[in-house]
C-alpha cells in the first residue's frame, strides 16, 4: 500500500499539522512516512500545503506531479492541485470559501463542511480533525488507535487534555462525509 | 525497542550531534536551517551532556569558534545555510590548513547572492572544490533523507576527527524541512579531558612537562616546509579517495541508461526510475553519497554497461562535470537541474531523460 496526499489550503488551518498527525499515524502502525511542506514565502500569510505519503515500503520522492488522494481547503488549491489528482483518485474539499466546484469526472469527489461543523461544536482550531476524520472515513488507511497514539506524539504534553476533543472532531468528521 | 520519532531533518541532525557526544554547537539563523539552532536552544543539551550551544554574533564568529574548540580537540559543529556558509569560507581554509577536525552542516538554498530560500544544490563546487583559498578539500557527505541527517552527524565527527579534517554535510532545503521516520541511536559519552590528550596527543589543551610544545596553525612561512605540509594535505585527501567513498546504487543490473543524482534529487530521480521502468525505458540511479571522495570508479564500471547518463542536479550544472571525468568521454553524459529554488519533479526528469539522452 501506498498513499500519496496533498493537504492544501490557507496558512493557520491546520493544513501542516493535520499531515503530521497522519504521518505519525503510519509510523504508530510500522509504515514508511515522509511529510514535506511548502516552506515558501506562503508560509509567510498566504497558502499552505504538505505532501504526506504513507507506504509499506521505503518512500521514494517526497514530492510528487500526481496524487492519489487531494485535500483541499481553498479555492487557490483547488485551482492548484485539482489537476494533479490521479485518474480514479480521490478529492475532497471543504466547500466553505469555494467558488468554483471540481469539475472532473474521472475523480471521486466528496464534500466535508469542516468549518461549519467545528463551528457548531464550539472549536474552530478542530476544523482540521473534522477534515481528517471525513477523509480517514473514505480511506480508512490508519487505524484510530494509532491517530490517537499519532496525536500523543504530535501534541506537546500540555495539551493533552485536548485528546478527547480531538478524537471527538474526528468522530465528526467521519460522520460528515457527502458524496 | 526502537526508538521511532518522526523528525524535520534540521532537528535530526540537531538531536544526533547531542548524541554523538558533540561538545559545543555554535551558529547563526539563516532560513532553511534555523531549526538546527532552535532545537538545541529548546533542548538545553547542557542540562542532558554538558554540551555548549551558542547563537554567535555572525556566520565568522561561529566557524573560528569551531577552530577553537576543534584545538582543544574537541567535537565541535556549526550549520548555516549557503549565504552564510560563504561568510565561513575563510575559517574553513583555516580549518583545513591546521588539520582541525570540525562538523560544517550547509543547508542549501537557491543563490548567488542572497537568493531564495528555497532548496537548491549549487553550491557543489564550493563544497567539493574547495570554497576558501588554497589546496584543501573537505569530506563531504550529502544525505538524502532525515535518517542520514541523523546518522551523518555521527559519522561526520568520526571521519573529521579520523583524518584531522573538517567535514561538510551538503544537506539542502528539502531535507531539512521535510520530516521522516527517524530511528535514534543512543546518547554516547562526551570524551573527558583526559580521554581528548590520550586519544588525540596534538590537541593545545596546556603543555605538560614531559611533551613538546603542540601547535596549531595554518601559517607555515619556509615554502619548503609548507611544500611538506601541502604533501601531507594531498596524502590524506588520496587516502580518502581509497577508503571513504561511500554511493549507494538501485536498479543498476539490468540499465540501459542511469541517472546520477544526490541528496533530495536523489530521491525524486528513485520515482523517476519508477515512473520510466513503467514505460519500459531501463533507467538504473548512482545516488553519490560522499561528494568528495567522488565515486568515480563505480561511474566509469557503470559507463561500459550504460548507453548514456543523465546528472539530475538542482543547479545550472556541477556535478555533471565529475560524472564526464570519471566516465571518460565515450558514452553521452548530459545535464538536466533546476534553478532559483525550483525543485525537479519526477515526471520532468523522465522526459529529460528522453529528450538528451535517449532521443539526443
């Protein structure tokens, strides 16, 4: 198995973080990781994005021309990335802030309102659990115990009594997925 | 068990210098390889081993700092990134011309000048050819994931301290930021001031009665003694060539055509051999993992098997120059690189492949 992912969106989102957690996800379960981020001038206010892959094997490239699976959190990324999807691969997007939906038809699309539903459970800074748990939802590639194992590792000790919203935030988000 | 932590490649190689039993670490921020300082600050590796980190008040400041210590014979580091690691050029002549070992990380990004600070590899030639004046080389290691940022800290030490050498890892942008799997070797012991004199009888940490006085320099006036000394220089970058030279091949056995690449190009050029494999085009990678000693031999075996090589390197072309000597001029040797901070993608590479090589 090997999953190639984009997380693209606005710097402040989560984007960086959610790919940590899921990289530390894969290593909790004994699998090959890597996590590049852009490390640009668009960290400094305007787009972010991390390329996560996850692999039963050595990881080749960090960085990539295609992707099996595109997470996608603003309009930029998804003028951006949406092309880059693998023919049958798999987008989702948060249609909050989109203005131009995807239009190709040889991708499985699905729709998660992360920012609606954090907002609802009184969070905004969860909004990236909720996007993780609609896409662990469509591919189940780590198992939640190791989420949460990759969550301990990821989080410094302070804020571990923040787990349990986390875990909850995911819980959401798997709930949430539209099709 | 294992002890498994997903790292950014700076903070590896910023946890294994500790490891290592480093004794001081000193330098200045330069963005890609701010995280090196920052991780040994958050870490007080003063309360875990005794080691001395230090923020300089320059790039200069920082490399005669490693002379000093490197003096007294101690494992000394500094890092920077490719501007600041031309501030260093002068100390690292001096490095090199008193035989002091020292651990120099450059994290390289896109220049001349300031440049960018997004990941490059030009700066080849100034690590391999000598950046600072005179006849010296370093040994220069290129890791291509954040594993051998780790584990190249503690070989670093190793071999400067082998040869009486500095040591340059040529890291860039891309390692550095990006975060692996990285498994831990176990905290080592600094050496005691005792074990230093015993281990090392050169090093100026006071003259005893029974001993000559040591001395550590780089000015030699009498050219026939510093004739002498440069021999002494040559014979020990010639044992290096016989006994460091470290590469590491994939899908060599049956290539008809081989990218030559190192560091983060290195790994891309591995989907690439993936991606033209698919398309029934047998591509084989030489990834070169000491710079200097070049692997030179392996290239010129390679060259009688191969119909042609592509250098895949991210500059106008450096390495390329290395790969024609050791080949000798009878198959088609070409360039492809990318510029300004621009990283190569797979599939890019693949169509240069096509185009200079195959199809050229």
């Amino acid at each position: 198995m090997t999953e190639e992912i984009i997380i693209a969106g606005f710097g402040g989102q989560g984007v960086l973080s959610m790919g940590k957690i899921l990289a530390y996800s894969g290593i909790m379960q004994d699998q090959e990781v890597s996590w590049m981020p852009s490390y640009g001038p668009e960290m400094r206010g305007g787009t972010a994005n991390v390329t996560v892959i996850i692999s039963d094997e050595r990881v080749s490239s960090p960085i990539l021309n295609e992707y099996d699976t595109a997470i996608i959190l603003n309009q930029q990324s998804m003028d951006k990335f949406e092309g880059t999807i693998k023919p049958g691969g798999t987008l989702l997007y948060d249609p909050n802030g989109i203005t131009r939906h995807p239009e190709r038809k040889d991708i499985n699309i699905y729709q998660v309102t992360a920012a609606e539903k954090a907002a609802e459970m009184g969070n905004t800074k969860i909004f990236n659990m909720v996007v993780l748990g609609a896409y662990l939802k469509i591919k189940p590639i780590v198992k939640m115990e190791n989420v949460i194992k990759g969550l301990k590792k990821s989080l410094p000790d302070r804020y571990h009594h923040l787990i349990a919203l986390n875990e909850e935030a995911i819980t959401m988000g798997m709930n949430s997925v539209i099709e | 068990m294992k002890e498994l932590r997903l790292m950014k490649g700076n903070e590896a190689i910023a946890e294994a210098a500790i490891r290592a039993g480093a004794d001081a670490y000193f330098g200045y921020p330069i963005t890609p390889q701010s995280e090196v300082l920052e991780y040994l600050m958050s870490e007080k590796p003063h309360e875990r081993t005794g080691m001395v980190v230090l923020q300089a008040e320059s790039e200069i400041a920082a490399i005669n700092m490693v002379y000093g210590g490197a003096a007294a014979g101690r494992r000394v580091m500094t890092s920077s990134s490719s501007p600041g690691i031309s501030l260093k050029q002068e100390g690292i002549s001096y490095l090199a011309g008193s035989q002091l070992p020292g651990l120099i990380l450059n994290v390289t990004r896109g220049g001349p000048g300031l440049g960018t600070i997004q990941p490059s590899q030009a700066d080849y030639f100034q690590a391999t050819k000598g950046g600072g004046h005179g006849d010296y080389k370093l040994l220069v290691l290129a890791p291509s994931s954040v594993q051998e940022m780790a584990d190249f800290a503690k070989l670093g030490f190793e071999l400067a301290f082998k040869y009486r050498n500095p040591v340059m890892i040529l890291s860039d942008g891309m390692i550095g930021q990006m975060m692996e799997k990285v498994e831990m070797f176990p905290q080592q012991a600094r050496l005691t001031e005792e074990e230093i004199i015993k281990k090392y009888p050169w090093v100026t940490t006071g003259k005893t009665p029974d001993r000559e006085r040591n001395i550590i320099t780089s000015l030699i006036l009498d050219p026939a003694e510093q004739e002498r000394h440069n021999f002494r220089l040559q014979k020990k970058y010639k044992d290096m060539q016989e006994n460091e030279v470290r590469f590491e091949t994939f899908d060599c056995d049956d290539a008809e055509y081989l990218f030559v690449a190192f560091g983060s190009t290195a790994r891309i050029c591995q989907k690439s051999v993936q991606l033209a494999r698919k398309k029934g085009i047998k591509v084989g990678l030489l990834r070169p993992i000491t710079l200097f000693p070049f692997p030179s031999k392996i290239i010129e075996k390679l060259a009688h098997q191969v119909k042609g090589i592509l250098s895949v390197e991210m500059n106008a072309g450096q390495m390329v120059e290395d790969v024609r000597l050791a080949v000798g001029g009878d198959i088609k040797v070409d360039h492809f690189g990318r510029m300004g901070g621009i990283i190569p993608m797979p599939d890019e590479i693949v169509t240069a492949l096509k185009n200079k090589i195959i199809g050229g």
